[in-house]
C-alpha cells in the first residue's frame, strides 16, 4: 500500500527538509534551492534532488491550477463558481513510473466534479506509453522492465501486464503512423521489397529510395506467404496515399514470382525489375555441393562487379556454361532471370549505387534490427502483433536512415532510364 502525502516525496536526505514547494508569481513558478547543500552533495543525492525537483515542479502547477479556478484559501468570494473539496489518492506518470500523489480535488457550486486538466496531463498513459516504447526498442523484455526504472520516489511497480498493455497500445499508434502518412511528397525512383518472417507469420514491406538519396520506411502488408495478393495489396495501399504510378520505378525484389506479378499488377509497364544478386547467388548455390561455392561465389562476385553491362552479361554466361557440367539445376537457376540481375548495369549505374541497389540489403538491415529486438518474443499471437512489432521497429530503423551511398549520381541514372524508355517507344 502506498503512503498518502500531500506533497510528493523525498529520497534525498541532503534536500529533503530544504525543497519548499513552488510558489505561483503572475505567470512564473518560482522555486527555492538550497546551493550550498546542492554544492557539498555528492552526485548520487543531486541526482535525487533533481528528480524531486521535477516532482515539485508538477504537484505546483496542478496547485496552481486549483488555485485559478477557486481563489486563494480563505478568500472570500460571493461570485465563485467551485471551490475545494479535499483530497484523494491519484498518481502522476514520471520518469516512466507511476506516482502516487494526493490530489486536490475541485467541485462547482452545484456539486459536480471538475477536473484538473493539469492532473490528466501529467497523469496521461501517452508518458507511459513513450517510455515503454524507448525501453522496449532498446531491448528490454517486458519480464525485466520492472527493474530498469528509476526509483525516485516510492512509486507504483510497473508490471509485465502493465507494460504489455502499454506497448500494445504505442505500437498500434506506430503501425498506424506508418500506415496512414502521406506519400504525395515523396518523389521516388526505386522502392525495394521484401518479407520477413515472424514464426508462422509474412511481412512484407517496402522501403523507398527518394532522387534526393533519402530513404523512407513506405508500408508494410501481412499474410501468410509471399504472394501476390499481399504484395498487390500493398502496393494499392501505397498509391492511394499518393505514391506515383505513372512514371518508371526501379523495383529490386528477392525474385519470387509473386512479389513480380504484384508490382507489374500496380505499376505495368513502368515497372523496371532489379533481381536481387545475393538472392540470386543463394539460389544457386543450394543446388550446388559445397565443394565448389567458394569457386561460384567468386565468380558471381568477378561477374556483377564488371562496370560495362555487355562484359558483366559475357561474364554471367561464362559461368552457366561453368556450371553446366556441375549441376543442370544450378545453370538454369542463373539463366532464369539473369538479365534482371544486370538491370542497374545497363542503366549505366555508378558502382555506389549499384552497390546499395542491386540486392535487398538496405531492407534487410531493419530486418535485422527486428530480428534482434524480437528475440525476446516468446508467442505470437496473431498477425496484428507480428504487424506492430514490425511497424514499431521500422520506424524506430528509420530515425537512423542516412542517404545512399551515390546519391550524387541519381540524375544520371534516371537520365539513361528515360533514354531507354524512349527508345523503345520510339520502336513500338
């Protein structure tokens, strides 16, 4: 149980008998500091005394505010409209923990309850709720949230079930966020997709590349698998809130089927397909013994690593041709889809932007993020929660985004896209 006490509490017991509680001066709150203690204190006791300053601060306003609607204490006022009715057991959210405060409680002339904006707002779960999303996005598990807080004062646990409760409260508010802002701003030249998998459950998400070289976490879309359904529906998404549609975009994707077949479904004949190389080359290997990957790697690496379009492809045959007489499977693996993979090679993209382009990478880094947040996740339980953890943690991954690596030669690159399109309408 809680003690009761008009004032909030003191840890510190070099300041305890020296904090006053703040006075209200026309629109200052002054409050008096005893320097020569706060200078002989040790950093442990200054360290509590500010904590007990801010709880000061807070019980002082609210105060304040009581004082505004009612008068002063025995003033005497034939037009007030409420006036004090005691006090009673509240708290106030601080530091990330909760608080028990006596608050004061204000009633209108005619009996009812009138309630203190200020309490409500320092009392608000939104203060809560920011604190369990930075605890738990810097990895803390909800089982050890309890003993990451602060004790400044004789405050309330904050439980597992509590911080649950909180985090899926935040976390929808972030999925939210994602979901629902407006893309009309963003003027992009590549967006790249790809699934992560959160035990039964399939993200897909797409990650866009502005011409500024910016990047922007875009959406994400749950399902069961990689199909093109899902993919379709993300997509939808994203242009109803204003992605363009109607100019040609650079799609890097893993090389699933599915995710094409979606992108084409949306974007037609303004899509412009980037195979995933490091998708491509696992592809392969798996059909191939171990024997003989160190020689493939090394040669898919000389191959996509060429800057001339026409010398990299003569390069990708050469080692089909090489693998023909290793596994059939293995050759066909490389031959399908090989001119995807050379897409930003004959765009005439500099080796920076073909480094950052030419695989999912850049998607793959949040997933990683994800995937070492999420290792604390013991039981999904459905489809929403894989969808607010991932949404949390892109937009946690997203504060961090820098532009790409060859920025500078975007114009270049989209300059030989609109020379190839042109191109080929000039044939049609």
């Amino acid at each position: 149980m809680s003690k009761k006490y008009s004032n909030p509490p003191s840890q510190s017991k070099t300041f305890g008998d020296s904090l006053s509680t703040p006075t209200v001066s026309g629109d200052h709150l002054q409050l008096s500091l005893p320097i020569a203690e706060i200078l002989a204190a040790g950093r442990e006791n200054l360290e509590a005394a500010i904590g007990q300053i801010g709880l000061l601060v807070m019980h002082g306003l609210i105060q304040d505010e009581v004082t505004q609607l009612v008068g002063g204490r025995h003033e005497r006022s034939e037009d007030r409209s409420a006036y004090r009715w005691g006090q009673e057991r509240g708290f106030i959210t601080f530091a990330g923990q909760k608080l028990p405060l006596e608050r004061p409680r204000v009633r209108s002339v005619d009996g009812k309850e009138v309630p203190l904006e200020r309490y409500g707002l320092f009392q608000s779960d939104c203060r809560l709720e920011d604190s369990v999303v930075g605890r738990v996005l810097s990895r803390v598990s909800m089982r050890d949230y309890e003993g990451t807080v602060d004790e400044l004062s004789d405050g309330y646990g904050i439980k597992k079930s509590s911080v649950s409760r909180h985090w899926k409260s935040a976390s929808s508010k972030e999925l939210e966020k994602l979901m629902q802002r407006s893309l009309d701003d963003l003027d992009l030249f590549c967006i790249m997709i790809d699934g992560i998998h959160l035990d039964q459950h399939t993200i897909i998400a797409a990650l866009g590349f502005a011409t500024d070289g910016t990047k922007h976490m875009l959406g994400l879309w749950q399902g069961a698998t990689e199909n093109s359904t899902v993919t379709t529906a993300l997509l939808t998404d994203l242009r109803d809130r204003g992605l363009r549609t109607d100019q040609h975009t650079i799609f890097v994707l893993d090389g699933s089927k599915a995710l094409s077949k979606g992108v084409v479904d949306v974007f037609g004949e303004h899509a412009v397909i980037q195979r995933c190389q490091q998708h491509k080359r696992e592809n392969v290997l798996s059909y191939l013994p171990k024997s003989v990957h160190g020689i493939v790697r090394q040669k898919l690496k000389v191959a996509w690593g060429l800057t001339c379009y026409h010398e990299a492809k003569k390069s990708l045959l050469r080692t089909v041709e090489y693998l023909e007489a290793i596994s059939h499977s293995a050759a066909n693996s490389l031959r399908e889809g090989l001119e995807e993979t050379l897409t930003l090679h004959r765009l005439k993209a500099s080796p920076g932007l073909r480094r950052v382009l030419s695989t999912t990478n850049s998607i793959e880094s949040c997933f990683s993020r994800s995937r070492d947040l999420l290792r604390n996740v013991k039981r999904w339980k459905n489809e929403d929660m894989a969808a607010r953890w991932a949404g949390a943690v892109f937009l946690e991954a997203e504060k961090k985004f820098r532009k790409i690596r060859g920025f500078r030669e975007i114009p270049l690159l989209l300059s030989v896209l609109r020379e190839e399109v042109e191109a080929q309408s000039s044939v049609a």
